[in-house]
C-alpha cells in the first residue's frame, strides 16, 4: 500500500516522538515510523522503570561532541521547563532525586502515554511492527517497508544508536546516513561499566556489591558519585560517567576518600602499622574492601609490628587518591545506556538538524554525535532535537 505524508520519522523513541509531535502541531501530516511492537520501549525501562526524564542543570557542558558547540542552539530552544511543563499539563507527578535528575513518581509508562496522547492530539499516525527495508530520494523521500510504501518531502531520521540490542537496536540509522554520503564519528559504547584487567579482577572480584563514594578522574574529565565493584569490573554513576571519555589502554585515577586524609591518624597516634591502617582505613571505605587494598598497597616487607616511617606514609595516602586502574575493555552495547560518536555535527544544522547534502533529511536524537553525561541529559538532547526538527520541517 503507499502512504503520502509531509513527514515521515523513522523510529517512535523518545527524538522521534518529540518530533512528530511538533511537526504535527504545526498541521504536518507526519508518519512515525517503529519497528518494535510499541513506541519508546527505552523509556520505559529508564532510570530503573521511573524514567529520568530531564536534568533541571541541563547545560552544554554535560555533552560530549567532535563540536561541543553544536547542541548548544537546540538545547537552548527547548528547555527541562518546557518538558517539565509538559509532564505538569498532563499532571504526571515526579521528583528531584539527585543532582537534579527528575524522576517519575510512579512509572515511566506514564511518560510515553503522555507522548502518545500528544502525537494522537497532533494527529500523528503512528506504524508500529514496521519493518523498514531501505530509503531512497529521488524528488521526495520513498521509503519501503514489507508490504507499505511511505512518501514524504520530507525524512527524520530518530533510530537510536547501538546501546542495549535486545531492546533492536541496529545500524540502521548509520547506514543510512553512509548511504546519502554522510561522515560518522566513530561510534562505541558510552555510559557503561569497564572491565577489569586480569590482575585487579584477581584482587577484587569477589568484593561484587562493595560500593564507595569517590572521585573518577580522566585527564580533564572528574566525576563525584558512587562507585560499584561488581564480579567483572567497576561500574556505579562515577565509573559509567567516565567511562564516556575513556579509551583502551588509558588509565584512570580514582581517589578513594574525597577530601579525607586517611593516614592522619596514624601521624598522630602511637601506632603506624597495618592494624592501625586498618582501623583508620576501615572508617573511611567499606570494610572488606578497605583490608583488601591495604593488603596489595601497604608498605612492602614490613611485618604487623613494623613502624611504618613518614614518607611510607605519605606514599600510602597518595596512592588513596590516586588508586589507578587500566580498564582491560568495556562492558560492551549490550551493557551501556547510550551509543558515543554517530552522524557527524557538521553534516548537519545546529538549529535545525536538517543536512546540508540533502534538503529535508534530518537527523536526531541519539544517532547524532551529541552524547550525555548520566542523569537525564540524553533525554534532554532526544527532546531538544527532536523538536528543533519538527518546527522545522
């Protein structure tokens, strides 16, 4: 069968249905597209079924880009108060958990019912099942799926990226951006949880479900959060924050105890050996892990009754805040939240998200090298350039 729309989107994510939903406001005919049996299946198991919706801090500075200018325009134009307002017009009751994350208070359901009521309002049509077999463009977009041919002047591209396959995700919007000449940033996994190297998986792997507040650091890049020890690796806020920066082989620093100087008590009281060490160290980090890494970092050949000197010391309380680890890899797409690198910024417009090879090929969402720290900014970005798309088309 065809179908003839002003717009047709391909993919009912969290871009996609934002941008439907614009362009339909505008008296677009608009055609969404989704491949899996229900539109926004990956918020419905965000930010652990209650959705992390937006970040009340959204700033430029939370993305990462070839251009880290780029999100600036989009993100400018289209608020957290704008979505906020939204989810308050529809009187979805939510909450600030943390440094300012905005959470459902009660499911994440309620968020894409909220966005399929607007696309119904908008008049969207929405194509669930579709199987999508190839795009072309010769005087308007055509694109075929199984049995249905789709026309428009206009494509949106809003297929996600590779993060969390079981859910479908696919190269699909790639190689459709390769396919109409497009450059892509080299795609990997972002916000995900790194692997140990054989000799810290030795050491600690057995600690799975130890966690500690710490400071992450990669050159430039420092993160303050949580920090979990699991079975094969280290993940936690702080560990998948970093992990978007990080690249094979390169080494991270992590301070154990922020701000703390651990071995004061041992400068000021009679002891200076392991037992004292343990007890202060004990007061600082959970306690298996504590004996653990004074076991592999205290002062070598001193036995328990040894007086450690000061400058051992002084090097026991440096290596607490300079604990480094050489990740062995990550957890993989299958294990991070979001997909780093895709379709090249300056393929695109900043204000629009329309290409410059190709009038009225757009692209959003998490397909395009814009990519978000963790707590909510990458559904900020799906928002934001989703709706800078669908004024626009």
């Amino acid at each position: 069968m065809i179908h003839k729309f002003d717009v047709v989107v391909l993919g009912a994510g969290a871009a996609g249905l934002m941008c439907a939903i614009e362009a339909g406001k505008r008296g677009r005919r608009v055609a969404l597209l989704e491949r899996a049996e229900r539109p926004g299946k990956k918020i419905l198991i965000s930010g652990g079924g209650r959705c992390n919706f937006t970040n009340i801090y959204c700033q430029p500075e939370h993305f990462l880009s070839a251009n880290p200018h780029f999100a600036k325009s989009a993100l400018a134009r289209y608020t957290p108060a704008d979505f906020i307002a939204l989810v308050e017009k529809h009187r979805i009751p939510y909450h600030e958990k943390t440094l300012g994350q905005l959470f459902c208070d009660r499911s994440a359901n309620e968020i894409t019912q909220m966005l399929e009521e607007e696309c119904r309002a908008a008049g969207v049509k929405i194509y669930l099942n579709v199987n999508i077999r190839d795009a072309q463009r010769t005087e308007e977009f055509l694109v075929r799926a199984d049995s249905d041919q789709f026309h428009a002047p206009a494509l949106v591209v809003a297929t996600g990226g590779l993060s969390i396959p079981k859910l479908g995700a696919t190269s699909f919007g790639y190689d459709l951006a390769r396919q109409f000449g497009m450059k892509i940033q080299k795609t990997r996994p972002a916000l995900v949880p790194l692997l140990f190297g054989a000799a810290d998986r030795e050491h600690y792997a057995d600690l799975a479900g130890v966690a500690a507040e710490v400071v992450a650091t990669l050159g430039e890049q420092r993160f303050s959060e949580s920090m979990l020890i699991t079975h094969r690796g280290l993940s936690g806020p702080a560990i998948l924050q970093i992990s978007s920066y990080w690249n094979k082989g390169k080494p991270l620093h992590i301070d154990l105890a922020p701000r703390r100087d651990v071995a004061s008590a041992l400068r000021d009281g009679g002891a200076r050996n392991i037992a004292a060490a343990r007890a202060a160290f004990q007061g600082v980090l959970p306690k298996r892990f504590a004996t653990r890494w004074l076991d592999l970092h205290a002062p070598v050949g001193k036995g328990a009754k040894d007086t450690w000197s000061k400058q051992e010391l002084d090097e026991l309380e440096r290596q607490v805040h300079e604990w480094m680890v050489v990740p062995e890899d990550t957890e993989g797409y299958g294990k991070a939240e979001v997909t780093a690198g895709g379709v090249d910024t300056d393929e695109l417009s900043s204000k629009t998200m329309e290409t410059s090879k190709i009038r009225g090929l757009f692209f959003i969402g998490e397909v395009v090298d814009v990519t978000g720290h963790l707590g909510g900014f990458n559904f900020q970005w799906a928002w934001a350039s989703g709706a800078a798309a669908g004024r626009s088309v």
